[in-house]
C-alpha cells in the first residue's frame, strides 16, 4: 500500500502555495535586478567623478 496522500479537491492547497511562493520569488528577483541596477549606476557615477581633475 502507498502512503503518498492523494490530491483530491482539497489537496490543491500545496499547488496554490507553491504559486504564491513562485510569485514571491519573482517579484524579489525583479527588485533584487532594480535594485543592482540603481547601485551599478550610482558606482559607475561615483568613479567617473572620482577620475575627474580636481581643481
């Protein structure tokens, strides 16, 4: 006999967490790029000003 539970109607919990969680992890990945980018930029900014002659 088994003992992996079946999926019946109420077992769909586990698939509407693992979209939630799915969906989470998106959203953190898209703000975790917005986020290297803004502090890429702010670097590259940051360099360029410190190779500028300083009168």
């Amino acid at each position: 006999m088994s003992t992996t539970p079946t999926t019946g109607s109420t077992g769909g919990g586990a698939d509407a967490a693992i979209e939630k969680m799915t969906a989470a992890f998106d959203s953190a990945i898209e703000k975790s790029a917005e986020i290297t980018k803004v502090t890429t930029e702010k670097k590259t900014e940051l360099d360029a000003a410190k190779q500028r002659p300083q009168n």
